[in-house]
C-alpha cells in the first residue's frame, strides 16, 4: 500500500461533491422511447442529451468533462489555500506549483511583462543571418520547450529497453493536419484563412504587423514541411517510426543541417549520443534541404517566430491568449467563450494529459485529497480479475498457435500496473519558479526538463517512474508494458470503492479491459513482454490477426458521424481493437467478481449486474459536443467518438444480446459480430 498522506475518504468526497454513499448509477436519462436494442447510447442518454445544453466556454461535456471539471475544482481551491499559506507548501513540488499557479492568476503582472520572457528568443532568431547558425538556433528552441520544426525526447529505446536513447520526430505545423496545407474543402479552405488570421494577429501583438502578403514565406516553408509529414495513421506504426542511425548516418541522410552543431547545443555540451532513433527520416531530410539555402533565412526567422509566440500565448498578455483562444478554441474546436482562467491554468501547468513536468506535483496535491488506501485495495482486485479474464481469452483463441499463446501470456503476466499515484515524489532538484512570471516560469521548467531529459542520457531506464499525473480523468498503456490507472479517474462516475460491483466493472473495468489490450492492439502486439520492440509472433498467427484487425477498421471507417465526414478506421483502430476486446473483458471480470460475492441475481433499481454493467458503461461514454469539435476529432483523433464508443463494441457483444434479450436483425445486434481477442 502507498504511504499517501491522505485526510479522510469521506473529506476528499466533500471536497469533490461526492456522496459518502455507495455511488448510484444516474438514470435520469434514459429514454423511454428508445429501445435498448435499438439504440442503447440513446437509451441511456437521449434524455440527458435533449435537455442538456453546451456552455460557451465547452466544446464538449459529458462523464468525462464533468469529473475532470470536478478535479480542477478540487486543484483550484486546493492550490488557493498553498499559495496563501506558505506553510502549507512542504514539499518542493508543492511550493513550485504554489508560485507557478499564482503567477498564471496574476493577469496585472503578466500584462505588465509583456513579451519580454520571450523576448531573448526572439532576439535570437532576428539575429539569424547565417544558415550555418540555425542548427543551434533550433537546438535553444527545442531546449525551451518550442517543437519548431523538430521534436526531441529522451526515453527509453524500443529495442533496448534497458537504456534510454534520443528520439527526434517531425512536429512544427500550425495546422492541425499536414494534409490542410493542400486540401480544397471548405473545412480546411476555413481553417487555413483562421491560421493566416491567428498568425497576423500574433505578429501584430508583437509589434510587428503583418499582411497576408508578407507571411507568405511562413506559408510557403510551413507547406513545405507538410509535404513530407507523415499522416497520424502512419504514426501509429512502430516499426517504420523506428530508425536508428549514428550521427554520421543521420548527416548522409539529412544533408544541409550540421546535425553535431546542433546536438551539441541539444546536449547542453555533453558527450554527443552515438545513436539516435529517427521517427520519419524523409521529414529531417526536408529540413536539412530547407535549411541550406541562405535565401530561405528569411522564411525561417519568421515561422520560428510564430512558433515561439504560438507556444508562449496562452500565458502572454490578453492580446496573445486571446488570438490563440480565438483560432484553436473558436475556429477548430467551436468554442465560444474560453474555461475559467483557473482551469487553464492548471491545464497549462500540468498539460492535457497529465505528461508536463509539474503535472507529478499537480498529483501529489490531488491524491493527499482525493484518493484512499480503500480505493487501492478496490482498484487492485479489478485490475486483477480483469487481467485473469484476459488471461482466458487468450488461451481459449482458435486462431492462435500455442507458440505464440505463450509469449503472449508471458506478456499479459509481465504487465506492471501503476494505481492511483507514484510512491515517491519528484523532487525537481535545481528548479526555482516566481510567483509574478507566467510565461518566464514556463520557460524555466522547460528548459529544466530538458536538462533532466539529458541526464536520462547517461542513466538506466526507471522502470516505476510514473509518466502521467495522478489528477488527470485518463489511462495509459505506457511502452514499458505497463499500464497506469491515475487517481484521477478512480473517481465516480468511472470508480467509486463503495459502488456495486456491476457499476464498478462497467465504469473503471471496461477501461482497464481497455489499457490491457492496447498491449495487444495492432500497435502495441509488436512488443513482447518488457516492452522491447520485437516480433514474437508466427507469420500464420499475424496473418491471423491483420484479417481480423482489417475487417474492425473497415467496419468503423463505414460510419459517418456527421455528413460528409467518416471516422477513419486506420486512425482509430487502436483504440476500437481496445474497445471492442475491452468490453468483453470487463464484463468476465465482472463475472469472477459476482462469484466471490454471491451477487449474480441481485436487482438494483429494476436492473440486473449484466444490465447495470452496460448502464455504467454507457453513462461513462455520455457527452454532448459541438460541431466543429466533432469534425476535428474525427479528422484528428485516435479515439472514435463517445456514441460510437457503446454502439459499436456492444453490438458485437454477445453478452449485451443476452442482457437485453435482444434478438437478431435488431440494430444492437451486428449480423457478422467482429472479435480480435
């Protein structure tokens, strides 16, 4: 058991508006109307969807939203109180997030800075007048937490997992996908005029006012590198996004950068990597073509530039956060009118994701608040039966050769599970914040963090170390065959250790069904079981396996979530895989968990466990979102909409037939049901 230090569990639910009780399945919503076998997303949630509406500064609301909105609130007020009670903060973590936060709040002190945190980068890429000088201008960039036209990370090597080694990756558009630099629809036509928009107004705000004409060197450069930027789908592959090279290599096959000019800067003067991992070589082959032209030094320093005040804006003054809210909030995700200040910056803080440096520190404030050793013992036993009910899938398969079964199980068994929190807190040795500069304390723990990214360099892999923060309402198959639960999702609706099994299992289950098979989805099947990079599999059981996976993309890309746009089967397929296996999975973890309490036949609310496990699992997937929100998921994102994310998986899913007695030709009940696993 962690030693968290924790108040009471009854405390942390007053704090999040929780009942003490054990959590009841919200059934407000459902429609009578509807029938189950039907639509049973619109059974759950057609009522709640019809009488809910979409505050203006949400593009989305629904389970998710609400518990994340839940757990900002709890940081809110838990991170008022530090920064107003010094003593309060006795930790390093804690006292770092306490003057980072209170800067963020400080709208008076950053208006009075203006842009002179980021001013000496600025200065840097005036001062570019030598191609020969952009190699260390792109390295001081990337220090500083600006991805322009490159992405660097320190992590541990795919093929060698006992060692770290640098990654350097495309990243640098200002559009949301390559292919919107070319395309002729109006979505992107739309998108490209607000870029333009959001560009001018940043350089304005800058003191340097520019017109379309004038920014046609950042468009031409920027279409340049789409050019050669890999789609999303083409990122999920882990073998072709996997190229080692020596240095020497890299500089045969990216000519025109001096690739030593810039790792040395990178490095920060340490001994240079010997090899480097390489995500998409035809991309820094296009930079290194575009960097050796002097007569493109002027298209450089103005996309750097943008780079550098698109990165900083959300903490810059209201001219900047305003222009970015008006592009990436209004103009690709529909919003009208920005979160609460506090919110953003807390997502600031700790990122969308929970992967930002003080994101550990946003956790540890959270979880001595919000999480109890009685929610471990809980979320341990679940992931426990749902691992053995994985377990006997696998053995059971018919279309896998026992060779192949038995590395796979030696992977399911190898797989480390990471619940509520890490055990030690980071410590941030070296790092020092204000509390009166936002956008300078960003910098600082950007550069920080490159530093200890470095020092990874010359370090085993940590395998325990945690890379997600425990606040944040998500889950993660991490590459070291591990999966991480954060406390932040061991929250209602998801998870509550008072709650009935059914509810339990068909909330947090489904989504440990879900992390588990991302293990094995067409992505993550190629790591064996200590996450190196390797093909353990036989070429029949492959075949096997991309016959199956086939037919689940081509069954998601036939459905259209709005006119005009389908969900892009190959984009989302490791996330469908997931949750197509995921559900079954939970469900038989339910089962072994029914055995233990003798509660297979016990009616809450009218409904049985297997009808409740569905419920849940529909509620967890209620949300409400805008249109423009929508077109950017679907054109973006690796995960299928939330109606999509029951309709689908239950369909196929013989248990939910047998739940609602539906019978065959009834829409939740496919006519050729899929299974990978």
């Amino acid at each position: 058991m962690h030693p968290f230090a924790r108040h009471r569990l009854a405390a942390a639910a007053a704090l999040l508006g929780l009942a003490a009780a054990a959590q009841a399945l919200d059934l407000t919503g459902l429609s009578k109307d509807v029938s189950p076998c039907d639509d049973f997303y619109a059974f759950v949630n057609g009522n709640w969807e019809a009488a809910t509406e979409l505050p203006a500064s949400r593009a989305r609301i629904g389970s998710f939203e609400q518990l994340r909105q839940n757990n900002d609130a709890l940081l809110d007020k838990a991170l008022k109180e530090l920064a107003d009670k010094p003593t309060l903060q006795t930790t390093p973590g804690l006292k770092l997030i306490a003057a980072y936060f209170s800067s963020g709040m400080d709208e008076l002190a950053i208006e009075a800075r203006g842009i002179s945190p980021v001013t000496p980068l600025l200065n840097r890429i005036d001062s570019l007048q030598r191609r020969e000088d952009l190699p260390t201008l792109l390295a001081l960039l990337n220090r500083s937490g600006i991805s322009a036209p490159l992405n660097f990370s320190v992590q541990p090597d795919r093929k060698d997992t006992r060692r770290n080694v640098l990654t350097l990756s495309q990243s640098g558009l200002g559009l949301p996908n390559p292919e919107d630099y070319s395309k002729d629809d109006e979505r992107t036509r739309t998108l490209r005029h607000a870029y333009g928009t959001y560009v001018k107004a940043l350089l304005s705000a800058a003191g340097r006012p520019a017109s379309d004409e004038d920014i046609k060197p950042l468009r031409e450069l920027e279409t340049m590198l789409a050019d050669y930027t890999r789609p999303r789908e083409r990122l999920r592959d882990p073998v072709a996004n996997y190229n080692p090279m020596t240095l020497a290599e890299l500089a045969k096959a990216a000519p025109g950068l001096d690739w030593s000019a810039y790792l040395a800067v990178l490095t920060a003067g340490a001994k240079l990597p010997e090899r480097i991992i390489v995500g998409q070589p035809e991309f820094l082959e296009r930079v290194g073509m575009l960097a050796s032209s002097p007569a493109s030094l002027p298209a450089w320093r103005q996309y750097l530039t943008v780079r550098v005040l698109d990165a900083a804006a959300p903490r810059l003054p209201k001219a900047f956060a305003n222009a970015s809210f008006d592009y990436r909030g209004k103009a690709i995700t529909g919003l009208q009118a920005p979160p609460p200040r506090s919110e953003d910056v807390i997502l600031q803080i700790g990122g969308r994701t929970g992967s930002e440096p003080l994101g550990l520190a946003l956790g540890e404030l959270f979880v001595a608040r919000a999480f109890s050793p009685e929610a471990q013992k809980r979320a341990v036993q679940l992931v426990d039966d749902v691992r053995a009910s994985m377990k006997a899938r696998i053995e059971k398969l018919d279309w896998m050769t026992p060779g192949t079964k038995t590395r796979a199980l030696e992977k399911l068994a190898n797989m480390q599970a990471k619940i509520g929190a890490p055990e030690k807190w980071p410590q941030y040795e070296g790092l020092q914040l204000g509390t009166n500069d936002y956008a300078g304390n960003w910098l600082k723990v950007a550069l920080w963090n490159s530093g200890q990214q470095v020092k990874d360099l010359d370090a085993p892999v940590e395998r325990g170390r945690w890379r997600m923060a425990p606040y944040v309402v998500n889950a993660q198959a991490g590459g070291l065959n591990e999966i991480t639960f954060p406390a932040g999702i061991l929250q209602p609706p998801f998870f509550d250790a008072k709650a009935d099994d059914a509810t339990n299992y068909g909330g947090i289950g489904m989504v440990i069904g879900h992390e588990i098979t991302h293990h094995f989805d067409d992505s993550g099947r190629n790591f064996d079981a200590i996450g190196t990079l390797t093909d353990w599999w036989t070429p029949a059981d492959a075949a096997g396996y991309k016959l199956r996976a086939d037919k689940v993309a081509d069954r998601y890309s036939a459905i259209s979530p709005l006119p005009g746009y389908n969900i892009n089967g190959r984009l989302t397929l490791g996330e469908n895989i997931s949750d197509m296996s995921g559900l079954p999975i939970a469900y038989e973890g339910l089962q072994r968990a029914l055995k233990r309490t003798g509660g297979a036949g016990k009616l809450v609310d009218g409904y049985t466990p297997a009808q409740r496990f569905f419920l849940s699992n529909a509620l967890v997937w209620r949300a409400k979102v805008r249109p423009e929100f929508l077109i950017n998921q679907v054109r973006t994102d690796s995960h299928s909409p939330a109606k999509y994310r029951v309709l689908t998986p239950m369909s196929n899913s013989a248990y939910f037939a047998q739940a609602f007695s539906c019978k065959p030709g009834s829409a939740m009940v496919a006519s050729d049901p899929l299974t990978v696993w």
